[in-house]
C-alpha cells in the first residue's frame, strides 16, 4: 500500500503521522517513510538545489523537472522496491506537490506537470493520499512559531501562492476522490493523530 501526504505549508503533516506510524508498526506492520523531495542520497542532494534559498534564479520548469527527476529516483531506489516486498510506502508529499505547487503555483498548468510526472513516475498512483487542509495564513503562524523548521525557498513565496496551493490541494481532492481523504488540520493535534490512524486502518 502507498500512502501520500499532502497540504499546504505549516499543516503538521509530518507531526502527525508519527502516532500512527508508532501504533501500526506496534500491530505488525512493515513500514517505510520516506519523503519529498528527497528520501535517496541522490533525491535528497536535488532536494538541496530545489530548496536552496540562493537559488533564487530557478525557472518554473526547471523547478518542476527536478522535482519530478528526484520524485523517479525515489521510486527506483526505495518505493517500488519497498511495495514490491509488500510493506507500506507513507511518503510525505509525492506528485500532488507537484501538480498543486508548480501546475497551479507556479502557473505552469496541471496538464504539463502531469505530463512531465506519468514520464518520470511510469504511471504510479498512492493508493491513499491524505490531505491535510489548513488555512495557509495559520499554517505559516505555525512555521514561524516552530524554530526547529527549516524555512526554504517556497516558504518565502507570497501568501497569495500559499493559497492558490491550497485552493489547487483542495480540487485535486474532488477529481480524485477514489484516492483522497481531506482532514481538517487546524484542529488539535491529537485528533488530527487518531484521526490519520482510523483512516489508514480502514483502507487496510
Ligand atoms: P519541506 O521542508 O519538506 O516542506 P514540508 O514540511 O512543507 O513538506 O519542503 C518541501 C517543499 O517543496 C515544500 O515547500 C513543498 C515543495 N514541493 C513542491 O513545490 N513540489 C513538489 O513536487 C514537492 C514534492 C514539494
């Protein structure tokens, strides 16, 4: 099984899923994290040009490819050898980022990007992906108010592409409903936990 997560910035999406990580593991399960951009030793050195706040001189495209590039070797070095052995893949972001973040951030357009993304990940769906909506204004009071995290190149964007995301996020959840769960990420964290957990265990 392969689970995505996704949400605009700031959603606790990576906070979150730890519980349930901790709880199915405690029931038996093989479990793999990983996350986007990154995950291999050559995913996570293109995660590093993408995210590098020098770089300010990035075309969009460029921009898209190389998260596609990284998101290909991610597949080839860890997840579909991960799936193959049965255990189930939770990666943090996949190629919704990509469709919601350069396809409707950056302006690009979902058709291109889904074009560059079916060459680069052959046609590889999640099974799940859980969706962690948050107003972008509070997602980013929560980043600032964590010191711990790391700001990066797409944090420093206008809120008003922090929105477009979120808006793109929250389409994307209606034309791929099969696939889509969408949790309220503003409320508590504990019930965004059990909350994660119920619905993993449920498609299980
Ligand atoms: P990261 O520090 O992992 O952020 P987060 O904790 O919010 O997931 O940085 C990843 C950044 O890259 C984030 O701003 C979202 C962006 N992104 C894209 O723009 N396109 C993509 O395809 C992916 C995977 C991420």
């Amino acid at each position: 099984m392969f689970i995505t997560l996704e949400g605009p910035e700031g959603s606790g999406k990576t906070t979150a899923i730890k519980y349930a990580v901790s709880e199915l593991k405690k029931r038996g399960y093989e479990i793999v994290e990983t996350r986007e951009p990154g995950g291999t030793s050559i995913s996570e050195q293109i995660r590093n040009v993408i995210l590098d706040k020098e770089n300010k001189a990035m075309d969009p495209r460029t921009e898209a490819l190389l998260y596609a590039a990284s998101r290909r070797q991610h597949l080839v070095e860890k997840i579909w050898p991960a799936l193959k052995e049965g255990k189930i893949v939770i990666c943090d972001r996949y190629l919704d980022s990509s469709l919601a973040y350069q396809g409707v951030g950056r302006g690009i357009g979902t058709k291109n990007i889904l074009n560059a993304n079916l060459f680069a990940t052959e046609d590889t769906w999640p099974d799940l992906t859980i969706l962690f909506d948050i107003d972008p204004t509070v997602g980013m009071e929560r980043i600032a108010a964590n010191s711990n995290r790391e700001v990066n190149r797409l944090d420093l964007e206008e809120m008003e592409f922090h929105k477009k995301v979120r808006e793109a996020f929250l389409k994307l959840a209606k034309k791929y409903k099969k696939r889509y769960v969408v949790i309220d990420a503003s409320k508590p964290l504990e019930e965004v936990e059990k909350e994660v957990l119920d619905i993993i265990l449920k498609r299980l």
